[in-house]
C-alpha cells in the first residue's frame, strides 16, 4: 500500500528546502552561463516578451546578469518565493478549528 503524505510542518519544511535548493541551483547556472554562448537569445522570445525583457526597469534597475532573460527570470522567481511564504505564514498564524 502507499503511504500517505504527510500534512504539516514536515511537508512544509521539505517544499521549503526544494524552493530554495531549486532557487540556488537556478542562480548558479545562471552565474556560469551568463556573457557565454550558453545564454539564451532573447531576440527570439516574440515581440511582446521581447520588449518586456528590453524594458528600461530591467536594464536601470534590475541589473544582475548581462541577459535581460536570467533577470526577468531571477525576477519572477523571487516573486514566487515572496507569494508563497507569505501564504505559508498566513496558513500557520491563523489556527485551524477543530472539527469536533
């Protein structure tokens, strides 16, 4: 039979070790690739992603790779860390009721 997962802070701990090693590993293909023939080519996304991706936010503010790619990359992925600890603090700061 398969056991089943197990809900609480043990599955929230282990989705929280995969977020970051995923986040860390990303970085540090990131960092070997960048200013290399290995970076992607961002003329190719389309014309819409393209001129996200060549925006004056990312070239002024946002200046962590020379590929305007990885930063909008690096961008949303931080954005989805933020949204979910967020979520994850809520859901542990309100108590559940209990169902008796």
């Amino acid at each position: 039979m398969r056991k089943k997962r197990e809900k609480g802070p043990k599955n929230l701990v282990r989705k929280w070790v995969i977020t970051i090693g995923g986040f860390v590993v990303m970085q540090i293909v990131f960092i070997l690739t960048d200013g290399t023939f290995l970076e992607a080519n961002s003329k190719k996304l389309g014309d819409v992603a393209y001129n996200i991706v060549d925006s004056k936010f990312f070239y002024d503010w946002l200046i962590l790779y020379v590929s305007p790619i990885f930063n909008i990359i690096t961008l949303l992925a931080v954005l989805h860390i933020i949204f979910h600890g967020t979520k994850d603090l809520v859901r542990i700061s309100i108590p559940r009721r209990s169902s008796n």
